[in-house]
C-alpha cells in the first residue's frame, strides 16, 4: 500500500471517527466500510488489514483525540477519581465512592486490555474487511435493539425530562456500588468491540443494561470505561506515526484528530443527555440497515 491519505480522507474519516466511537455504531466498522463502499482511491489507500498500515497507525492515532475529548468533558470527574486512586494506596483501602469506583474502572479495563494486546493483530488482519465488518455491525444493532427491550420489560424507559438535579456525583454514587465482578463482566464485553463493527459504547452500555443499570449509568459508565482504553491504544500507535509509516501524511493525520476530537466532544455532550430520555433502538435500526445495504452494495455492484 502507498503511504497517500488524501485531505479530503483524513477529514471524512477523522469526523466519522469521533461521532463513531461515542455513538453506539462502531468508529472502527465505519473506518473500513466507508473507503469499501467509495472504492477507487479510497480503498487502495485506506486499508487496515494490511500488516503495515499507515491508516491503521492513523485511525488508532486519532483514538488520542478521541481520549482527550472524553478527559475534556468529564475532567471534573477524572480529578476526583485520581484523587480517590491516590488516596486509596496511599491509604491502603477501598472505602470512599471515589476509591472504589476507580478500581472498579481499573477491573474493568483489564481484560481488553491484555486481550487487545495479545489479539490486535488477529482481530485486524481476519475481520477487518468490508462483509465480516457489515455483518458485525449489523449484529451490533440487534444487540442493541433486543437489549433496549429487555430493559424496558424491566421497567427501565427513558425518562420524559432530563432532571438537571442529577449529576455525574450522584451517578457515581450508584456505580459505586456496584458489584466487582459485574463491573469485569461490563470492561470484558469490550473485548468484542476488537471486532470492526462492534461498537464498543455500544456493547458496554448493553453490558450495563443486562447487569442491572439505568440506560444513563451504563452510557456514564461506558465512557469512562473507555477513556484509558482508547487513550491506550491511540498511545501505542503514535510511535508508527513519528516513524516511516507517517511520512508523508502527518500534516493529514493533525486535521483529521482535530476534527475527531470536535466530534467526539459534541457527540458525548449530545449523547449523555440523548441517552436520558431517548431509545437505543434508533441505533440499532442504523446499524442494520448500514450493515445490510453495505452487503448488498459490495456484493452487487
């Protein structure tokens, strides 16, 4: 593969990206469908199931922009769980709300973790290719459509006003208590999002669900769940980026993260107050009609 990224590429996928990856419909599926369905250049140069890829050091580079947008509207919050971090080992307990709902996150956190180190390469090089990703976005929106339906079975439907009495504080006081190996089962299920077309605020929000938590805990949880992880692995990449396989394309790599990391702002302001009083299963109806017509195009065309 060229090392080419046009403008016009950096600044599509750079947009998608951010709205992507904080929406339930895949940041990563979107990445590889996309350049499928336009074809031509598109597909020649945006390919990340090559073993080299420098779209792939760019797609995972813009996942910092992504992280920093997440740090930027929730760093109130991030203050006071470090805090809690801090306090606990220096403290040697578990005992405050904070103390505990950042070991909860660390618990979390592991298991995609080790498995995204360990399986990146497998998950990329087999399934990150147009139909195996459509059809996982399209099982990404059943997920979401049939655990939406559980949830309001149970009793848990969206709310017709967003109280403004209640806070991330007062969220957190409920996360909190909840138990260390629902919040490993909610941080594993992220291990399926390694998946192009598994949307990971997405599968981790439905974990929620199916443990018990409000729509909007599980939205609050998914997010910052997600922030070291992603900031961990755009991390990782930027080395790629500093070496051969970002020449010629750094200055497209900057605009595209700018852009990802507006979307991803507006896309998480948009979406912790959507998710109070609105359904998944619009989500879910997307994804499946996107999975399903991108088949159709790739398969007929």
């Amino acid at each position: 593969m060229s090392q080419h990224l046009s403008w016009l590429e950096a600044g599509v996928v750079g947009a998608f990206q951010g709205v992507a990856e904080l929406f339930p419909i895949s940041s990563l599926g979107h990445s590889v469908l996309i350049p499928a369905l336009v074809g031509g250049s598109w597909a020649r140069d945006l390919n990340v199931s090559t073993p080299e890829s420098p779209y792939l050091a760019y797609i995972v580079g813009l996942h910092v922009a992504t992280a920093i947008a997440l740090i930027a509207f929730f760093w109130r919050d991030w203050v006071r769980l470090i805090g809690g971090l801090f306090s606990s080992i220096r403290h040697r307990r578990i005992e405050t709300r904070d103390e505990r709902l950042i070991w909860l996150l660390i618990i979390g956190t592991i298991p995609v973790g080790l498995v995204g180190l360990l399986a990146e390469h497998w998950f990329r090089t087999t399934l990150a290719r147009p139909i195996p990703t459509a059809i996982f976005l399209i099982i990404n929106g059943i997920v979401l459509i049939t655990v939406e339906q559980l949830s309001s079975k149970r009793g848990d439907r969206p709310t017709a006003y967003i109280d403004e009495r209640v806070t991330g504080v007062e969220s957190d006081e409920r996360l909190a208590r909840m138990p260390w190996l629902s919040a490993l089962v909610i941080g594993a299920s992220q291990i399926l999002a390694l998946a192009p077309g598994i949307s990971r605020s997405g599968i981790a929000m439905t974990g929620g669900m199916v443990k018990g938590l409000t729509r909007e805990d599980a939205a609050r949880f998914s997010f910052l769940l997600a922030t070291p992880v992603i900031l961990a692995a755009g991390v990782l990449k930027i080395p790629d980026l500093l070496g051969p396989l970002g020449d010629g394309i750094r200055p497209q790599v900057i605009f595209g993260s700018v852009l990802s990391g507006v979307g991803a702002y507006l896309a998480v302001r948009f979406f912790t107050r959507y998710v109070a009083t609105r359904s998944l299963r619009p989500f879910g109806v997307y994804c499946i009609v996107a999975g399903a017509a991108s088949i159709a195009w790739l398969t007929l065309r």
